[in-house]
C-alpha cells in the first residue's frame, strides 16, 4: 500500500512540475512553486493546488 501512495505522490509531483514549467508565470515564481513541490511534496502539492497558478483561489 505505500508503494501505490508513494507512486501516486511521484505522479502527482511530476505533473505539477510540468504544469508549472508551462504556465505564463515569470521564472523566479516558476523555480520557487518547483523548489517548494520538490521539497515539501504533499504539502508543496496542496498548498501549489490552493494558490499556484490558475487556481480557484486566485479567480
């Protein structure tokens, strides 16, 4: 069972790098939503879903 969460967490990760990578987001804003996923993974991941880019709290 942790191995099918850690690969849905790598999935997870990887997914929201590439969101970001392509977002319209200047690059410094791009390195540090990537540092912060990478860094802290489920936390970077909510906190990216709740205020990156595109989000619903930003509308």
């Amino acid at each position: 069972m942790r191995n099918i969460l850690g690969l849905v967490i790598l999935a997870l990760v990887i997914y929201a790098i590439v969101m970001i990578v392509q977002s319209s987001a200047p690059t410094l804003h791009k390195v540090l939503w990537s540092l912060l996923v990478l860094i802290l993974p489920v936390i970077g991941l909510i906190i990216w879903g709740l205020m990156g880019p595109g989000s619903p709290l930003k509308r």
